[in-house]
C-alpha cells in the first residue's frame, strides 16, 4: 500500500491522494480575472490526478497583488470566472484551494518574464506598503520603490480584506483557503526581523511581530466555514543568518493552531534580497524542515521545495515528514506526474484517471 496514494481526510475534505499542486503565479489574469489560461493550467493537473491543487498567490486587493497580471479576489467578476474551473477541478476529483495574499512591499512589480522589476506609478504600479518604509532592495536596482510604513488604519484595511477575499473564496467554490505568510510578502514581511524593526504593537519579540498573520488568520478562520480546511504558507527557514528560524515557525504554528489552522503549508525564504528564494534551491534540504515543524506544534503540514521522484515524494509521506508533498515546477513539466508516480509505486492509476484515458491507459 503506497503512503502517497492513500487518501487524507482534513475536516470534511477528503483527498485522494496526498499529492499536491503547489501555488504557482501564472501572470495571466486580467484585472485579477482568470482566464482561459488557468482552466487548462489548472484542469490539466486535476485530470493528471493530483489530490489537491493550491491556486496562485492570489491578492485580496489591486494592490495586495505581486504584478498586475497576478490573480485577485475582491470582486463578484473574479468569483464567477473562477466557478467553471472550479467545478471542473472538483469534477475530475481533486480538492481545489486557494491560496490569498498581500504582496506588501514586493508587491507593484512586473511579470516575470517582462523584467520582474517595480513599476512606476504610472506605468501600471502603484504606491506599496510594508511594516516599515525600508526598501526590499537596498541597492535599488529590481524592487526598489519604498514602501509606505503601514499605519493602524492601513492593518485594519487589510485584515479587512483578507476577510473579504475569504468570503469571495468560498463563493467562488474553493474548499480550501491557504493565508499566504511566506516569501518576504506583507505578513511574512511582519514576522522577520530581518524587516520589521517597527516599535509598536506589531514589532518587537516574536508574538510582537507575529500579530499581524495571528489576527488575519483569527479573523479570517471566523469567516472561512469550520468544516473546510484553513492552511497557513510559512517560510519556515528565512534562509539567511540571523533570520527566522524553524524553532521560531514551530512557535508561530502552535499560535496558529490555536486559532484554527488545520495545516502549515513549510515553505522558505524570500524576506530579504540575502535570503534564499522559493525557488532558489536545486535540494530538497527545506522537505525534513515540514517534520521538524509537524513533530514540534503538532500539526499536519504539506512539504515543498524540489519534490521531483515518486519514491521522494512516497518517504515524505511514509516517514511522518508531512501529510502532503506539493509539487511546483515537476507539476509545470508534467501535469500527468501522479499518473507517473502510480506507475512506478504499483498503484492501479484507474481509478483517479479519468474514462477518457484510464481506459485506454491505466
Ligand atoms: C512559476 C512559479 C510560480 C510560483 N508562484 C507561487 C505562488 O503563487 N505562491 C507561493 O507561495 N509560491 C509560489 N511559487 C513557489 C512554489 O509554490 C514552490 O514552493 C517552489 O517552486 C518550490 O517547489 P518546487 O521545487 O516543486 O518547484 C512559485 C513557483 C514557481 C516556479
């Protein structure tokens, strides 16, 4: 019996597997408005049989965005172009989720694939926000606008429209919501010291710093049903000396927990230009970190970060290190990676393949 195929019940949810799609930025919505794009994006990977699958970052406000082409959730247009791809993901089986977000000040920037750096005000961008007004990049060459030191009135906006974003998730059919709180975006930007130096009641020692993701994710957990799974994305290491550690996420889990948090979602990196990025890793040395952080808050957690073989991916789940192993780039080179992986661990891929090619493959 594979460890990866044996399906995870969390609160009513039940996934059929314990193979995930890791959110990933896809730069294709218009005006935060899904697209053709991410129906064949997202649907292929739920046709290809993975167990759950984690929408992009998605902003819970036009300027909670990373890039302007980056996906939103704060109005009706966004739910209901988001209900088709929805329904067909759950349709071929898999458990759909969402991940929302606040860029913070890494937010205003280009696609990727357009240069990736700040925009002007007024060439697409807009005015940032961050804990402090120190600049992402001190050296002011890629992400060097600086943002605006959020006052009270700025954290109420935006735990006011994680709330609403939240509801709009629900609306739109997405059975899982995941608070984004990693890679140096406005939460995770909170909780690092390596960032936040503010004085007030949202600096300082750890619980200080942690406030802000702690009275988000409260608020967001009264809104977001009891029986639907509410997971956290941590950068679990900053990956950087002297940053946050994994004894301080172990910390922050056990608050999350305490406020409803199903699963902690142990990804890295990301706060500083220093640190090492989500994607910056060619091992998988973050994947053990998920175990560290699953033994010490007692918590499911879902691994990431250069998961690629299935018999990685089967240890993952039969030694204890998560509940969960997301995949992201293996997923972009092949959305038929759990097909492949069943193959290789001996499990019959009928029965989550759809007729159309369980029959003729499986
Ligand atoms: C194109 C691309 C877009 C990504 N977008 C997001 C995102 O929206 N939210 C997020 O938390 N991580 C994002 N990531 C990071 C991945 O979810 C994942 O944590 C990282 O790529 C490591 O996993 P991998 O080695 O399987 O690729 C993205 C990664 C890639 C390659």
């Amino acid at each position: 019996m594979s460890a990866l195929f044996t399906p995870l019940k969390i609160k009513d949810i039940k996934m059929r597997n314990r193979i995930g799609v890791s959110p990933m930025c896809q730069y294709s919505s218009i005006d935060g408005v899904a697209q053709p794009w991410h129906m064949v994006h997202l649907g292929a990977r739920a046709v290809g049989g993975a167990g759950l699958i984690i929408a992009e970052a998605t902003g819970v406000s036009p300027e909670g965005r990373i890039t302007p082409d980056c996906a939103g959730l704060w109005n009706d247009t966004q739910v209901e172009a988001l209900l088709p791809i929805n329904n067909f993901i759950k349709s071929h089986g898999a458990v759909v989720g969402v991940q929302i977000g606040h860029a913070g000040r890494k937010g205003s920037a280009s696609s990727p694939w357009k240069s990736g750096d700040h925009l002007q005000d007024d060439s697409g961008g807009w005015p940032t926000l961050g804990p402090t007004s120190d600049v992402f990049d001190p050296d002011g060459k890629r992400l060097w606008k600086t943002p605006n030191a959020m006052t009270q009135a700025d954290i109420d906006k935006v735990q006011d429209d994680f709330v609403a974003s939240a509801k709009l998730a629900l609306d739109a059919g997405y059975q899982m919501l995941e608070v984004h709180g990693a890679h140096g975006y406005l939460l995770h930007s909170f909780f690092s010291h390596l960032v936040n130096t503010r004085t007030d009641q949202y600096g300082g020692a750890l619980k200080g710093r942690a406030r802000m993701m702690l009275e988000i994710v409260e608020k967001v957990r009264a809104v977001w049903p009891e029986n639907l799974p509410l997971a956290v994305r941590l950068s679990v290491v900053d990956w950087v000396d002297g940053g946050l550690t994994i004894e301080d996420n172990i910390q922050m889990a056990k608050w999350l927990k305490e406020r409803g948090v199903d699963i902690v979602d142990c990804s890295g990196g990301g706060a500083t230009p220093a640190s090492r990025s989500s994607v910056g890793t060619r091992t998988a040395d973050q994947v053990g970190l998920a175990g560290e952080l699953r033994a010490g808050a007692d918590i499911a957690t879902m691994a990431v970060g250069y998961i690629t073989d299935a018999q990685q991916a089967e240890d993952v789940i039969a030694s204890g290190t998560a509940d969960v192993a997301l995949l992201a780039r293996e997923m972009m080179r092949d959305p038929y990676w759990p097909l492949r992986a069943a193959q290789t661990l001996g499990v019959n891929a009928k029965s989550f393949l759809p007729p159309q090619l369980g029959t003729f493959i499986a």
